[in-house]
C-alpha cells in the first residue's frame, strides 16, 4: 500500500504529539530482545524515553543521535545502524530513532543494516515489550506493517491500541487514520466519531473518509464500538508478529 510520502509524515507527527502520554513504570537493568532476537550490548539504560532526565538523552543522542545520524547524511561514530542501534538500546520506544532506522532499511534494502544487532522487527518487538504502554510506538509499528502489506497483523495490533486509548482524542484519531490506510472504513468512521465526542476538531479523517463517500455525521450513523470489534485478546508485544 503506498502512500504519499508528506501524508505519512504528517501522520507521523501527530503520533509523535502524543508523547505526554502516561509514562510505563521505568525497567531495571537491560531491557531484553524477545526471543530469537538476539541481544544489544550497551551498559547505559534502558530507560523511557518519554520520561528519561535531559541529561541522559544528551549523552545519548550529543554522541550517536545526531542530526546527521537522524538524517542519515553523516555518521556519528562510524555507520549509521551502529548509532541508531545504540539508541534504541538505552531507549527502546525511542520513536524518532526507530523511524529513522526504517528509512535506513528502506535506503539498504536490508531489514537488518551493518552495525545493528537484530533485525527492525525485532527492534519494534523489544521497544512495544519494554514499554507496553506506549501507544505512540506501538501504532508506529502498525504504520510499518501497512506498509508491508502485513494488513491482518497490522489490523490486530491498531485493535490492542483502541482498547487502551481510553479518553485520548488524538489517539482515537490517530487510529482512524490508520484504519482509513488500511481501508477498514466503518472502523475508521467509529474513531472519528470517537475522537470528535473527545473534543477533537481536526478535520483530516473525515475529509479522507468523504473523499471516499464513506463519512457520515454522528447523528445518522449507528456507530460501532470500535473496542468491541477489537481482538477478543490482547497482541502479545514481546514478539513480532509474524
């Protein structure tokens, strides 16, 4: 499913909005890869990024996070996957270095570039388990799982976040949009409503679901709980899906 390269960006941005989202209760020690994962090395962290010091982001991204690591147009310490790896493992929901590890795998063609020690899946697998809570991430990984093509997967875990969004208007939001790239319109149209009764103003959705002739306003519609059509179980997070 591809789509144009500034909508995806935009709705990238708004995911990373949400990163006032309450915090995961902070890991001790490494965080480990799921299994057949294989393993990071650092001996800094892990820590959440949504809720780590100032200090420890500085040490971490002054010296591997740069903006030329970032912007995959000069390396930090020698070739971008060791610095962007080395970032995920101090921060494993780190959601701009995941991105940008996506684009080095696009640029490479290689789900696990020179210099990273697992494969992105799998790096999205130990950072959804690391900080479960985390929905911003978590709806990051369906967004790659679209763009592989991965819909039933992708449609699992969106589910799992529409359950845990509670009162989050940007979050129910967010997941219409993803929905509406899956082309699951009636799930689409549920959150939209669902985040319009949560104060939310944007109009993005709705124009995409009108410009498919699929938006109907809250009052003519029979809106479906959106949670009741989520999976009957949890998506387990230490895994990827498969």
């Amino acid at each position: 499913m591809n789509l144009r390269v500034s909508d995806r960006m935009g709705r990238l941005a708004l995911m990373l909005a949400l990163a006032a989202l309450a915090p995961a209760v902070q890991a001790a020690g490494r965080a480990p890869a799921p299994e057949g994962c294989g393993e990071t090395h650092n001996l800094y962290g892990p820590f959440d990024y949504r809720t780590a010091q100032p200090q420890q982001r500085f040490i971490v991204e002054n010296a591997h996070f740069t903006r030329g690591v970032e912007t995959l147009t000069k390396g930090a310490t020698g070739v971008f996957g060791g610095d962007i790896a080395y970032t995920l493992a101090v921060f494993p929901n780190h959601a701009r270095a995941i991105l940008t590890l996506e684009r080095l795998v696009a640029k490479e063609k290689n789900d696990s570039p020179p210099g990273v020690d697992m494969s992105i899946e799998c790096y999205y697998a130990r950072g959804m388990n690391f900080a479960p809570d985390d929905l911003v991430f978590r709806m990051l990984y369906v967004n790659f799982l679209i763009h592989r093509e991965r819909i039933d997967d992708a449609e699992r875990f969106l589910d799992y976040v529409v359950t845990q969004a509670g009162d989050n208007a940007l979050t129910h939001f967010n997941a219409g949009m993803l929905y509406a790239d899956m082309k699951h319109y009636d799930k689409a149209l549920a959150q939209a409503h669902r985040a319009m009764s949560m104060g939310m103003t944007r109009t993005e959705l709705r124009d995409r679901l009108a410009a498919v002739g699929r938006w109907q306003e809250p009052e003519q519609a029979a809106t479906p709980d959106a949670a009741a059509s989520a999976a009957s179980a949890p998506v387990a997070a230490s895994q990827p899906a498969r």
